[in-house]
C-alpha cells in the first residue's frame, strides 16, 4: 500500500455540488463527475458525515459537503494540485496546501 502523506488542499465546491465519498464523484442535481487525479492523490470528505436516515441532508450539512480536501502523495505535488482544482468548473475556492504533521 503506498503511503500518501498529511499534506492537503481544501477545496470548497460551488453551491449545489457535493462529493459524494462512496462513488468518489462530485455530484448536483443528479448529475456525477468523476475528476481524474494523478496517480497518488485521493478525494475525501472535508468532514465525513452520516447520511440522514430519512429525508434529505439540512442545509448545514449541505453547506458542510461542499468541503472537500485533496491528499497529496508529497508536497512536490502541490503546484500541480492547485492548478488542476483551480481547472475545475465546480470549484468555488481553493486553499493550500497544508500539512498538520508537527
């Protein structure tokens, strides 16, 4: 297994899209797309949520899926990250890259 690193960019998607960590695609409205990432990088939830057992999600918890962090296989890779987010049409906002190891 390889190991990827605590380094990260969050990603903040405009209103309407989620990511939807079980497909691993970004989802509006019924429609899905699954960015292509180089080897390495992986998408997950900014802050992983339980889905409702009834009903649709409340709108904090719509606002929180739209935070979403890229890992990073090493800070190399940084620049690259940016500019390929920043590529996205559903992306609001990017921030980092950031790395909470000590």
């Amino acid at each position: 297994m390889e190991s990827i690193s605590t380094e990260f960019i969050v990603i903040k998607l405009k209103s309407g899209w989620a990511f939807d960590a079980a497909s691993g695609t970004i989802k509006r409205q019924g429609r899905a797309v699954s960015p292509e990432l180089p080897q390495g990088m992986e998408l997950v939830p900014a802050l992983p949520l339980a889905r409702p057992k009834r009903g649709r999600p409340t709108p904090a918890e719509r606002e929180l899926e739209r935070f979403v962090h890229l890992r990073l296989p090493d800070a190399a890779a940084a620049a690259a990250a940016l500019a390929l987010v920043r590529s996205w049409p559903f992306v609001e906002r990017v921030d980092g890259p950031f790395n909470p190891a000590p």
